[in-house]
C-alpha cells in the first residue's frame, strides 16, 4: 500500500465518520456504555480479590516454643521453619511482646493484666505466615514435630471456611468477568454489524465499478477502530471518575475495608478498555463486512 | 472483445432470462441491444461485467473466461469496463463529483489526474454545475448523466450503458447518444441496451435483439424493428390482454 492510497483510505475513513452522522454517535455511545459496565465489574472483581488477599495473608501459623530454648535454637529452628513447603515468613515474637500486644488489644481492659505482668503467663513463638489458606494445616503438622516446639496454635476451621470462601468468590469473578467480555464483544460487533449493514449496497456499488476488497475494507477498519476508541475513552474517563470517587466515598467512612488505590489502575484499566475498543470495533467492521464483499 | 457462447442464465428464483446466446462483438464495435422490457437484455450486461456468472456457456472479455476469474483477479476486470447501470448505484453518500472520483481513485490515479479528468467528464455529460450535489439532490436524468461520467471516466476497453437515455428528454438524450459514439470513436467497444426506437432506427448501427432471452435478430445495420413483426405482435397482443 503506497503512501498515495493511504491517505485516500483515511480521507475516506474521515468522511465517512463525518457523514454518518447519528450511526457514528450511537455506535460510540454503545461501545462506551458497554465497556463502562465492564470497567465496573472488573474494578469490583480486583478489589474482591485484593480483598480475599488481604484477608488470607491475616492467617497465620503460631509456634509456642519450649521453655528452655537457647537463643542459638530459636535461630536454628527459625531456619527449620523458613525452609518448610508454603512458608512465607517467620517473625520471633518473645513473651514480653506478646503480652504488649495483648494489652494494646485488650485497650481499657488492660487493668485485667495487672498482678501477671511480674510473672508472664505467655510463651515466647515464632508467627509464621503461609502461601495462603490452603497450606496452613500442613505447615502446622510439620513444625508441631519440630524439636523445640511446645505447641501449634492456628484456627483449622477458620482457614478451611476462609479458603472455600476466597475459592468460590474468585471462581465466581472470574466467570462474571467472563460473561461481561463476551456480552461487550457482542453488544459492539452487533453495533458495527448494524451500521455496515446500512452499507452493503454502498459496499456492492463499490465492488461494482471495480473496488478491491482492501480498499473498502481499509476505510471500514478505520472507522471501527475510531469508534472503538472513542467508546473506549469515554468509558475509561467515566470509570476512573466513578473509582476515584468511590475510592474517597470509602477511605472517609468504611476505612477499613481495603481497596486498591486508583493508581496505576486507573492507568492500566484505560488502556485495557482502549485495547479491548479498538480491537472490536476494527475486526468486527471487517468481519461483518466479508459477506458484502463477496460479489 | 466480447464473446457469448451458448450462454444461458438461470436466475435463484427459477426465471430463465437468457438462453443459448451466442454473439461475439469485436473490439471498437457499437452496438445496441433491444428488446421489450424482461427480454434479457440486463441480464446481457451484468454477465458482461460479471455481477453474474452463466448458468451454461462461457463468456469471454478480452479473452478471459470469466467464470475461471479468480475473485481477487474480478476488480481488475471491472476497471477495464465502464458500466451505466439502469438504475443508476451511484453511491448515496458521495457527491456527483466523488462518484465518478471514486472510479478514478480505485483505479490508483493520481489526485492531479483526478481533479483533471472528473470536472472534464462533468463538463461531458452537461453537468459542469453539478459537482457539489448528492444523488439525491439529483433528478433522474442528472443521476443517470453522473453515472455515464463516472462509466466513461477512466477511458474503459468496453463500455456497457443500460438504458443510458431511460430519463432523457429527446434532446438530452441525443447528447449522450453523440457522446457514446464519440466514446466509441476512441475506441472503446459500447455495448448500449435502450428502448429508443428513433435512436436505434436513425444511427444504422449493429442491432441484436433478444425475445424471452433468445437472440432473434442481429443485424450489422439494423434498426428497431427487425426482431420480426410476429414479436411485436406478441408483445402488443399481451399487453393488450394485460388491460382490463
Ligand atoms: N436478480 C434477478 N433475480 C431473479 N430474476 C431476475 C433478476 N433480474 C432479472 N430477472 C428476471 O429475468 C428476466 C430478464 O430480466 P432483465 O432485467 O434482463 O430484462 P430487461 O431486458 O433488462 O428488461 P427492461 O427493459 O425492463 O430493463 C425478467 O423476467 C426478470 O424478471
Ligand atoms: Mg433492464
């Protein structure tokens, strides 16, 4: 394609946007609207899992070690614990800290605590921290046969529930997601198809007096992509607004909650939609165009 | 230039517009195609250009077989022949102007011979003014008049016209009559179905005429009426009975 019929394919992509008038605002308004709502879900499916992660890596292995260790068998069976299958981290938590944190989480009750102080009832341990739910119970049988280890605290059913949970809420993500690509792709090839298809006598005329193929289809892909783009920007504006508000909405009330930070996803999502846009709207003009092409 | 041979066309629907023509037209001939309304002579001209393939026989154009034209070899052979069809295709969303530019452009010209060549070929068909309008903005005459520019414009081997004078007064339409003998003076082969009996009658040129899809005439100086006075007696005896 010499320099010459390209700039004939995109004055005719630029005249046919302009002269479809409505069909071009209805097409971008489509594509916008519906990649808008995947936008949504798909922020909604990251911040599911951001939070199932945030949540799994609370659970942790808690290793009460033996009265008499020396500190040398503390290292030892810190390093022990290290290289065990699906350990992650390994923190010394020594009794006085312990009962520091206890007493910071008992707050006004701490008065319960005075008298034991002197005479600690907590143990030293090691926190460890897993791969996820489901390694807990094999790291916890594992390092309860370590020497050196009194006893092994997790909650067994805690991580169980937690894991199905997490499981079932990314598998059914997952699949929303799944279903929301597959409705834009069709809601948006419908749109493309719909508007060349008010074209296919313009389309067969053109064959008629002796058009390639390419040089009809090149102005087609254009337009699409065009729209594509356009739908796609659209919604990648509105999806970051509506996120950046949502976001705020919920650091100033429900703080608690974790949420990714609108950086860079917000970068990321956009470039996602323009990609998702733009691919569409260029093969679906072209995919619909191939039966008028046939002449 | 053009060969027929046995060609018959079936169309999807059952109807059987051509059957067992066989003509041949030598490059730079004139030729018009009469017949009454339905007799096939559309049908002559899309087999020409290939919109259709025969359902029997083979059709040559500058040699080529047509039905053994690969799809992407199709284009090419259009360019080389300009079509005027009876209902006129020209593209609704382009003025008169990027209609027959359009012709021009697929066939890779540059844009200095299009701005040449397109308001010159408007100028032609006595449009000079019209180059701004839609086909909408047009009237059938004037359509029909844009569409003989853009067939014409790229100087084709063959020239196939379609009741080009359909929508012409008197007048006008011997205008384009002298342009498509002018046309074929530089000669390009024109192929011109009409059912302009004083036309046909007063330029002495070659004469096929087809009845039900059968050639029953073909005369070297012909004129309107030569297709036999037993088929203008059918013609008017049905029309006659078609009345209430
Ligand atoms: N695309 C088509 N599909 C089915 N039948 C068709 C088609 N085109 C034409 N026919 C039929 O084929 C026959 C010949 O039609 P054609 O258009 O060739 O006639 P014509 O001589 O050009 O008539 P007119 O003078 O009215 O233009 C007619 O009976 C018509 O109904
Ligand atoms: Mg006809």
């Amino acid at each position: 394609m010499g320099a010459g019929s390209f700039r004939v394919i995109v004055g005719e992509a630029l005249t046919g946007i302009r002269r479809n008038g409505l069909m071009s605002v209805v097409s971008s308004t489509t594509v916008a609207v519906s990649l808008f709502v995947l936008a949504v879900f798909l922020l909604v499916g990251l911040n599911v899992d951001h939070m199932a992660r945030v949540i799994e890596s609370g659970l942790e292995v808690r290793l009460y070690l033996a009265e008499d260790l020396e500190p040398v068998d503390v290292e030892v069976l810190k390093i022990q614990v290290a290289a065990l299958d699906g350990v992650t981290d390994v923190t010394y938590v020594s009794a006085e800290e312990a009962l520091e944190t206890l007493r910071q989480q008992l707050g006004e009750d701490a008065e319960l605590l005075e008298g034991v102080e002197e005479m600690n009832p907590l143990s030293d341990s090691l926190r460890v921290s897993t791969k996820g739910p489901a390694w807990v119970d094999a790291v916890a049988a594992s390092a309860g046969r370590l020497p050196g280890v009194a006893d092994v605290g997790y909650t067994h059913d805690l991580a169980q529930r937690l894991l199905k949970l997490t499981t079932s809420v990314r598998v059914g993500g997952l699949v929303l997601v799944g279903l929301m690509v597959l409705a834009t792709i069709l809601v948006i090839s419908n749109t493309v198809r719909l508007t060349i298809l008010a074209r296919g006598e313009e389309v067969y005329i053109m064959k008629l007096v002796g058009a390639t193929n390419w040089l009809i289809r090149w102005p087609f892909l254009f337009e699409g992509l065009f729209f594509g783009l356009a739908g796609a920007l659209l919604a990648s504006l509105a999806a970051w607004q509506a996120y950046y508000w949502a976001v705020n909405g919920i650091y100033t009330t429900i703080s608690f909650i974790p949420v990714l930070p609108v950086y860079p996803l917000a970068w990321r999502l956009g470039l996602v939609l323009l990609a998702l846009g733009a691919t569409i709207g260029a093969l679906g003009s072209s995919i619909s165009l191939r039966r008028f092409l046939r002449v | 230039m053009i060969e027929f041979y046995e060609v018959s066309k079936t169309y999807l629907n059952g109807v059987t517009a051509l059957r067992d023509v066989t003509i041949t037209i030598a490059k730079g001939e004139f030729v018009f195609v009469v017949g009454l309304s339905g007799a096939g002579k559309s049908t002559l001209a899309r087999l020409v250009y290939r919109e259709e393939l025969p359902t029997k026989g083979y059709v040559f154009v500058n040699g080529v077989n047509l039905a053994r034209l690969k799809p992407r070899a199709v284009p090419y052979l259009r360019r080389n022949i300009g079509v005027v069809f009876q209902d006129f295709k020209l593209l609704p969303r382009k003025t008169a102007y990027e209609n027959v530019a359009f012709a021009l452009r697929v066939t890779g010209a540059s844009p200095r011979e299009i701005a040449r060549r397109v308001p010159a070929c408007l100028e032609l068909v006595g449009l000079g003014g019209k180059g701004d309008a839609y086909p909408d903005e047009l009237s059938g005459g004037e359509q029909q008049r844009t569409a003989l520019a853009r067939a014409i414009a790229n100087h084709p081997l063959v020239l196939v016209a379609d009741e080009p004078t359909g929508n012409l007064d008197p007048t006008t339409s011997w205008d384009i009559v002298r342009l498509l003998l002018e046309v074929n003076q530089r000669g390009t082969t024109v192929l011109m179905a009409t059912h302009a009996k004083h036309i046909v009658d007063a330029v002495r040129r070659r004469v096929i005429t087809l009845d039900k899809g059968l050639v029953v005439s073909d005369k070297l100086r012909g004129g309107y009426g030569d297709g036999g006075e037993r088929a203008w007696a059918q013609g008017l005896s049905a029309s006659l009975s078609a009345r209430p």
